[in-house]
C-alpha cells in the first residue's frame, strides 16, 4: 500500500492549544485515513511567526506523523482570514452578498500555496500518493508540478462547488480552475457539486468534458472527477457512545430537560449554517404552540469560529439577538425554550445529547455535506430513534432520505417540521431511522479514504 501524504490547511496536532487543535469534519476523518496508509499530515500549525521560516515541526502520535509550519499574521489575515474564509468560503456557499474581492489577499492566497508547496516537497517520496484537501489549497497541486512531482495528487473539496453563473463573478476564476486541472483526480461531496464542476469546465474553459467517466480534458492534461460523499467515522462514534462521558452527558441533558422532549442543533458558528434563520423557525413553532414551552426544549451548541471575519461577528450578535428576544418572551420562571450554548463539546459528550434528543436540527442554508447529521442518525436508539430535521440544501440530503425535509428559509416550513417530528409515531420514526442507518453505517469515513485512494492509484497519469 503506498505511503499516504494528506495536505490540509487545518492538522489536527495532537494536544495542540487554540486554532490549531481538530475542528469540524475534516480532521477526524483525515486521522482515519492516515492511520490506515501509516502517513504524513501536513499543513498549518494553527500558530502565528514573525516571518515565514519554512521550519517544519514533526510530531508522531497514534501512528500518525504530523508535519506542521507557522504562518506570519500577514499571511493568516490575507491567505485564512481573507482569501479562503471572506472570499472563497462565502462564494461557494452562495453567498455573493459576502464575498470580498482584494487584489492583496488573492495575492496572500498564492503565496501560501507556493510556501506551503515550497515547504511539504521535500517531505514526499518517489511512490507517496498525495492528497490535497479544501478550498484553502486549490493552486497547491499546480504548485507541486511545477517542482518536478511526478507522483499522483488527489483533490477533495469539502465545501459545494458553486454554479457556474456564481462562480464566474471570482477574479481569474479561470486560472483557479486550471490549476485545479493540474490534479489527477478530483473529488467533490455530491453529484451536485460535481456537476456545477463540469458544467463550468465545459462551458467557460472549453474543455472535453466525458460525463459518464468524470473525464475532463483540457489543454494536454487529462484529470478525472467524481462525487465522493464523506461518512462518519461508525465504529468510533459506538465506542463513544459506549463511554462514562457519554452517558454522563444523556444523564445530564436528560434529568435537566424533565419531561420536555430534547431538540438539538450543533453547528459551528457560521452563516452558512442557517442559525438565525433556524431560530426564527423554533419561533414561529412557539407562535404556532404556545403551551409547547412545556413540551419542548431546544438545545443549541454553537462553539464560535472565524472570529477574526466580520461576517462571522455579526452572526454571532444576530444570533444572541434572536435567542434572546425569544427566551425574553417566552421564558418561565422555571422553564426556558432556548438553551444557546457558545462552547464546543468532545464527540463523546455530543453523542450523549444526541443520544437523548429526539428531534436533531440540521438546517444548513448551503452545505457541502454535514457530518452532524449523520452522526445524530448514527447513535440513535434503535428501539426509539429520534428524527432528523434536514435541510434539503445539505449534501447530506441526497443520501438521507429518510430524514424530514426542509427548506431552512422558511420558518413555517420550519415550524410544520418541528411539530411532524414531535407527533411522529414510533414506528414512522423506526422506518424513518431504518433507511437512513444502512448508509451511515456502510458508506462511513473508511470506505470514503478506502475509495479516494483506491481511484487515485488508478486514475491514468
Ligand atoms: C469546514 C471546512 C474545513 C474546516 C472546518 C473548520 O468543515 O471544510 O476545511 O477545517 O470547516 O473551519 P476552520 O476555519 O476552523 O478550519
């Protein structure tokens, strides 16, 4: 099996304090994959430096090398802050609104790839395969090629490719896609994305685009695209579920939400999540049922992130609004509706909520796929599972068709769901649950690596 080389913008350094420990998605399911090929992690160290030093920083725990270098503030606010999270971020998630278009920080964004390429070269071997993830490092694999690497380099969008008509609004949105062209294969979380991928190859760049094999030919280099929908790390979140922290945390959740059912949300703080727009939709539920304060208790866990993007303050004020104004009018001495919590909570605690939620909110106004709402169908009770509320935007929607649909921007669409989920008989509940689990169980985070690198090792080259 060949050495396995993951480059990533964020690495889950073992014990590392601040920015740079594991968040969201990507690093757990990157640790999988690593441990299985015995490779090297690669990326940003979370930490800022006076000036780029290229100094890499090796670190071996649980069979998994990490290789890390610090970044100057310069290039955290123009290359993170700025290209990656307030341009491309935004973009891809349909949100021209947001977008910032800065000569400076798309020149932050290239120069960290050429460093970063600059950096990581020496670290891989004549055989290694390579496997570049997220927007943060869409040029890097050009940037390798362009050192003389030969070996095969994957690509793995974990956010959506946006439509054509919205993409092509970026600056030098071509030479963006080009040097995407420079990978051998690419992958994206749904046919979706794939498709908006394609549909812009073919009709911006020209390109030969070969629908049924992922084939795209462009200017005398050939790459291969195709969806790859990430899973849940399965047996992982069983041992979780099966640990003292985890039913310490159902206890908890449980005797202090008395006789009121439990509904969850855990989202990063992020716009893309749809946080106010989920919140004015629990409103207008409690419009809708007012004596329901008694019945139902919404559990909202949002740990901050991005803090240093504008866009991502003022959700943060929106949201604190919106929470407030509703607890404000609805709250009882004794009883509150909304429990808003601006912390983040180890996997086990957090199978240990959803364990003992019956209603699970994952309502993304636009998502690449989103991990929470596997995870949630994941660990339910078999005997009494709870229901998963989706929002028809997420990749993860295409797959869990058992969940109860929504459309995140509307509240009363929102509303009418909270008040099916409520009212739904245990055995809808049981059918419901029962085709979603197969796919979450089967199609999990190892089959996911298992099928990159498998096409990878094969694509021509
Ligand atoms: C999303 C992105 C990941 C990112 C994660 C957390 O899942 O696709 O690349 O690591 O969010 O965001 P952060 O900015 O904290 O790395």
């Amino acid at each position: 099996m060949a050495r396995l080389v993951v480059i990533s913008n964020r690495v889950a350094v073992p014990k590392a304090r601040g920015a740079a420990g594991a968040q969201g998605g990507l690093a757990g399911a990157l640790n999988a994959a690593l441990k299985k090929h015995n490779g090297i992690w690669f990326g940003w160290s979370g930490q800022e430096c006076d000036s780029f030093t290229g100094d890499i920083s090796m670190q071996t725990s649980d069979g998994v090398t990490t290789a890390t270098v610090d970044l100057p503030h310069q290039d955290v606010e123009e290359y993170y802050n700025g290209y990656a999270n307030a341009t491309l971020w935004p973009l891809f998630h349909y949100r021209l609104d947001l977008t910032e278009y800065e000569r400076t920080t798309a020149k932050g964004y290239e120069r960290v790839n050429e460093q970063f390429a600059e950096s990581v070269a020496p670290l891989i071997e004549k055989d290694d395969l390579v496997w570049v993830h997220d927007y943060h490092l869409m040029p890097l694999g050009d940037r390798l090629r362009q050192r003389g690497l030969k070996n095969r380099i994957g690509f793995f969008l974990h956010i959506p490719w946006p439509p054509t008509r919205l993409f092509v609004s970026l600056p030098y949105h071509e030479r963006l896609v080009k040097t995407l062209l420079s990978y051998d294969l690419i992958g994206f979380q749904t046919e979706e994305w794939l498709d908006s991928f394609m549909h812009y190859c073919r009709k911006e760049l020209g390109a030969d685009v070969d629908e049924a094999t992922g084939r795209i030919a462009y200017d005398g280099t050939e790459t291969v695209a195709r969806a790859y929908p990430i899973g849940v790390d399965f047996d992982h979140l069983m041992n979780q579920l099966d640990t003292g922290t985890a039913r310490q945390a159902a206890q908890r959740l449980s005797s202090s939400t008395r006789h009121r059912t439990a509904m969850i949300g855990v989202d990063r703080l992020d716009y893309s999540k749809g946080l106010p727009e989920r919140i004015d939709g629990i409103g207008r539920f409690f419009d809708r049922n007012p004596d329901a304060v008694r019945q139902l208790v919404y559990i909202q866990i949002a740990p901050p992130s991005r803090e240093d993007v504008e866009s991502y303050q003022q959700i943060r004020t929106v949201l604190e609004q919106k929470t407030g104004q509703i607890n404000g009018a609805r709250s009882e001495v004794d009883i509150v509706p909304i429990r808003y919590v601006n912390r983040g909570h180890s996997l086990a605690e957090l199978c240990g909520f959803y364990r003992v939620s019956k209603i699970g909110l994952v309502t993304p106004l636009r998502d690449g796929m989103n991990l929470v709402a596997k995870e949630y169908v994941a660990v339910q009770d078999p005997d009494d599972p709870g229901v998963l509320v989706l929002s028809r935007f997420a990749g993860a929607a295409q797959q869990l068709d058992g969940a109860v649909m929504v459309n995140p921007h509307s509240p009363d669409d929102l509303a009418h769901a909270i008040e099916t989920a409520l009212d739904m008989p245990l055995a809808e509940r049981k059918a419901r649950w029962e085709s979603m689990i197969g796919t979450v169980r089967d199609d999990n985070v190892h089959q996911w690596t298992e099928r990159f690198t498998h096409d990878l090792e094969r694509v021509p080259c």
